[in-house]
C-alpha cells in the first residue's frame, strides 16, 4: 500500500468535435472552437510533456481506473494536493 499520492486539478483547453452524423456548411464548419474543461483526479505520473490522471485510485493494491493523458500544452492551469488516507494537505 502506497501512504502517499498527489490529487490535481486541471484546467485545460481541447479540440471540440462536431456530431458524427450531422453535416456542416463550410462556414459552420471555419467556426468550429475549442472548448475549455477541467478534470480531477490522482496523479499517476508526471512527464516534461503531460500529466497521467486517474479518476480512481485503489490504495489496498496501488491500482488505477479511468486513466488518461493531458498533454501540458493544453494545460492552462494545475493545482496539486497531497494526500494520505483520510487527509487532505494543499501542496504549496
């Protein structure tokens, strides 16, 4: 069992996507934007170029579920807090 993990938050900007049975005019289409969200969840790794998120963390066996990538390009904000089981700490 691991004592200690680090919860982030992310703001972030992604690609929108248009349903994929509609049709767009080629004017719809030229106003396609991109489309600001957050996430939360554990941190599974840091990288120099993304951040690795888990929606779950299973501390008994040091697992993961709902797991994805955000590339740091994207990334408008993060704030990281630590945690052990049962606290909650603000990471500075």
């Amino acid at each position: 069992m691991t004592d200690k993990k680090t919860m982030i938050v992310l703001e972030w900007i992604d690609a929108s996507i248009s349903m994929e049975n509609s049709s767009l005019t080629r004017e719809e289409a030229e106003e396609e934007k991109l489309i600001h969200g957050f996430v939360c969840g554990v941190l599974v790794k840091e990288f120099k170029d993304r951040y690795i998120v888990a929606r779950d963390w299973f501390d008994e066996h040091d697992t993961y579920r709902g797991v994805a990538s955000y590339p740091k390009s994207g990334i408008k904000n993060a704030i990281k807090y630590d945690f052990a089981k049962g606290k909650l700490k603000p990471r500075s």
